[in-house]
C-alpha cells in the first residue's frame, strides 16, 4: 500500500474513532492495523482514565478478555511449530491429576477446541480462586467433565487459559507466560504490549473500564452458561480494574495494546521467513473445524484451530482465510490470510458487542478487499 493511501486509511481510522467517541458512548479507543509486516495504521482517541482525565496514548494497555485467548491459542501454535509442544499430546502424561474422572484421553488438541468437556470451574469460584494458579488447576484436574474429552464443542470461557497453561508448563517446564515473551513477543518486539499478568511496573500504563450504561444480563439461573462462569468470577468493568486480577496469569484474559495484539497476530501471517508458524500450520490454524451447536452458550457456533473462524462485522472473507478472537467488552484482535492484514481494536467502555471494531473492520476491508470465494468446505474434529 502506497504512503498516500496509508494516510488514508489512517485519517479514516481516526476520523471513525473521535466520531465514536464524541457520539457513541466510547470512553477511549485505540486501533491498530499491519499490513505485510507494516504498522499502517495507529490511531487512539478518547480517555483511558475519565476521572483522572488521562488521555489514551498508543502505548495505553487494555484490559482485553477473552481477546488474550486468541494470544494464547498463538502461543500454543508456536511452540508446536518449535517442536516443543504436540496437538496429540495426552494431558494426562504431563498433568496425571488431569486423568481423573474419565478425562484420561484428553489432549492439546481438545484444549485449543474447546472439546476437553471441563467448561467450568466450581460454582463457588471467587477471584481470590481465580487469581490462584495452583488452586485452579487442582480444581480443574478434580472436575467431572461435562462430555468425553473430544466429543463435544462448548466455550471454555474461564478454563481454556489454566487447562492450556498447566499444560505447557507441565510439558515444557515453563509458563506460558514465559513461552509468551520468549517465543511470540520477545522477537516481535511488543513484549512490553502483550500480558496475561501485567507486570506491577507497568500498571500505571493500564486504562480503566468504565461499566456499561445498560441494564446488567446474566444467564439464567442454572443454565449451563450461568454454571460456566459462576457468579463471583463474572466479568464487568470492577473485575477488569481489580489490581490482583490486572497482575495475575489468568491466561483466559489479559491486558494488552492494540499495537501489541495486531503485532502478534501479523507475526502469524508473515511475511515469509518471518512468520512465526510455518504456511501450512497457518492454514490448518484459521481452517474452520467445527460448525454445529455450543453446549455452554446454546447457541450455533463455528470454531477454528483455537480462534473464532471469522471477522467482527458483515465484511465477508474465504471461509479458512479469516481468524481471531473477541473480547467480552467489545476487544478484538484478527488477521486476514489473503489480505496479509492484521487489525486490533482495544476499549474501555465494558459492554457487549462488537459494532465498533465491525466498523473498523470496514474501513480497513475498503481499502485491503477480501474475497469470499475459495474451500468452504468444514470438517469436524
């Protein structure tokens, strides 16, 4: 893309987001787009500490959710490419306590689709609980599963980040929090950007939340979404500003720049040499595998190789060409194949929904057109 039409895209990016701010109840935003190993766009707006008024800056740390997932699943990605790590790996050959209760058979490969079948933690969790690294995973290893391992599709929304984790430090005798900086964004240069546990130093950098002017929601009582993320542990704008829950590894969140995220995800794409993963694996990863019926949620869902097979908004792409991961409070970070483009878009007004990073999305298609043609053909793991 030319220096002239990159300021385009730029200009467009942030006349969108100081229009979203000044009219749409965004508190602060900030969006970042690579495009071939290129920042082409880095754009903030709006304030990351209302009370203080602090204005964001690109260099502003989100909390992001279950946007961090998709970091995560990146994480897991790498290290099989390095050899560290295998999908076949059965978790109970590094973790013996995971075997309990019929979940012997479970693997990598059923964590990163959410087919494991240990979708939630105790009902009483708290956020000390969750905040416990050890008291979690003892938890988790303790759990019945709710189907055989491999034989199910449900959203892990508060487990994936502790059964990919142990499982990584078991197998490789290191965090994923290490893996993270010393695989993914140590050579990427964003290792100060991207965390699932902020490091105390670097907190002053981290927005606040600001909560959602809207009447709550909350599963019903009982349902197996309301029984996946339990009551204390559920996540809001007070969760997301908690200092212990900013600074502990609770890999199914993090805190991260959108710099940061779009940098992590370009990293995935290339180009050539410089790809953290291999084209192929590239391809198996953002391969849409599951289509069918999400027994958390109860809702029809579609599901790649540890990301969500598609973009935020109507732009339409290959089925296979694009995958990310989305946050509770409207984040999300996601790369096009074809394209050779990767986008983040990072806030701190804790609602629902993704219309905002729809809207970025848009813009940035206008300009990188996808196409929708090609294999879409799914198959079922």
């Amino acid at each position: 893309m030319g220096d002239e039409t990159a300021r385009d895209l730029q200009g467009r990016v942030q006349e969108a987001v100081d229009r979203l701010v000044a009219d749409a109840g965004e508190v602060g935003l900030q969006v970042a787009v690579v495009h071939r190993g290129d920042l082409v766009v880095d754009v903030v707006g709006g304030l990351a500490d209302a009370g203080r008024g602090a204005a964001v800056t690109p260099d502003t740390l989100f909390f992001a959710a279950s946007t961090a997932k998709g970091v995560a699943s990146a994480v897991a990605h790498v290290l099989v490419e390095r050899g560290e790590l295998e999908y076949d790996l059965r978790i109970a050959d590094v973790w013996p306590e995971f075997a309990a209760h019929g979940k012997g058979g479970a693997t990598l490969r059923h964590v990163l689709m959410h087919s494991v079948g240990v979708p939630a933690p105790p009902y009483d969790t708290t956020v000390g609980d969750l905040c416990d690294w050890d008291r979690m995973c003892r938890a988790l290893a303790a759990e019945v599963p709710w189907w055989a391992p491999g034989n199910g599709f449900g959203y892990h929304a508060q487990t994936f980040g502790f059964l990919l984790g142990e499982t990584v430090r078991r197998a490789t005798g290191q965090t994923l929090t290490w893996w993270l900086h010393e695989a993914v964004t140590g050579p990427l240069g964003v290792e100060k950007d991207v965390h699932f546990g902020v490091p105390p130093a670097l907190l002053d950098r981290v927005a606040r939340q600001e909560p959602d002017p809207g009447p709550p929601s909350a599963p019903d009582p009982g349902s197996p979404a309301d029984r996946a993320v339990p009551p204390g542990i559920r996540p809001d704008a007070a969760f997301a500003n908690r200092r212990d829950v900013l600074t502990s590894d609770i890999p199914s969140g993090g805190t991260m720049s959108a710099r940061g995220a779009a940098r992590v995800f370009a990293g995935l794409l290339g180009p050539g040499d410089a790809a953290l993963v291999s084209p192929a694996r590239l391809t198996s990863m953002a391969r849409p595998v599951f289509e069918g019926r999400d027994a958390v949620l109860d809702v029809p869902s579609t599901w790649a190789f540890g990301f969500a097979p598609s973009r935020p908004g109507p732009v339409p792409s290959r089925p296979g060409s694009a995958f990310g991961m989305f946050g509770a409070n409207g984040s999300g970070v996601w790369a096009d194949i074809d394209t050779s483009v990767a986008v983040a878009v990072m806030r701190n007004r804790f609602s629902p929904g993704w219309s905002t990073a729809g809207e970025i999305d848009r813009l940035v298609a206008e300009h990188f057109p996808t196409s929708s043609e090609g294999e879409d053909s799914w198959t079922t793991q």
